[in-house]
C-alpha cells in the first residue's frame, strides 16, 4: 500500500467508526528515525529504525485511540472493540491486528 492510499483508507476508517459511534483520534503518522529510535530505546516499538524500519517512518501506519467522553475524555477501549475495527480494516487492504499494539493500524 503507498502512502497516498494508506492515507485515503485511514481516513475512510476513521469516518466509519465515527459513523458506528466511535470517538477515534488518529496519533503517531510519520515518525523520524530519531523518534523511533528513542521509541525501540524506551521499549516501546520493536522496530529499531534502522535495521527494522517501522512503518511509521515510512508514513504508512497509524496509532488510533479512542476516547471515553464520559470519563473526561480518557483513552478506552472502543465500543465494537479492537478486533472488530481491525476485521474492518484488513477488508480494506490493511494488515492484521499486532495483539501488543492493538491501536496501530497499517497499511
């Protein structure tokens, strides 16, 4: 997937869960090499940046929170759940869900 059709089916993805009820926030695009590397330091990314390039870097993926406007906003777990939304974007040409990274969607 280029990073011009990630960027139409992200936002597709986005609408859709809008549209079921869904308070998505989009987060974490495009990262530097810089930034991923801290990320994989923190041990917060399996991808180094280097030798495992993320996807991130390459704008192709995407970090997609939800939010609980009941609970002042905080991040929760959506309301159709994450494996639901992940069925929905691989249909759209997405990869599968990574069980430890349940927010991020990639193209």
């Amino acid at each position: 997937m280029t990073r011009a059709e990630f960027t139409e089916k992200i936002c597709r993805l986005i609408l859709k869960m809008r549209s079921e009820g869904e308070d998505p926030i989009l987060d974490y695009i495009k990262r530097s090499d810089e930034e991923q590397k801290r990320l994989f330091i923190a041990g917060e990314s399996k991808c180094d940046g280097t030798t495992k390039v993320s996807e991130h870097q390459r704008g192709r993926a995407g970090d997609i929170y939800f939010l609980d406007m009941y609970n002042k906003g905080r991040i929760a777990i959506p309301i159709k759940g994450h494996a639901y939304w992940h069925k929905v974007w691989e249909e759209m040409g997405g990869k599968p869900m990574i069980m430890w990274d349940r927010g991020h969607f990639e193209g």
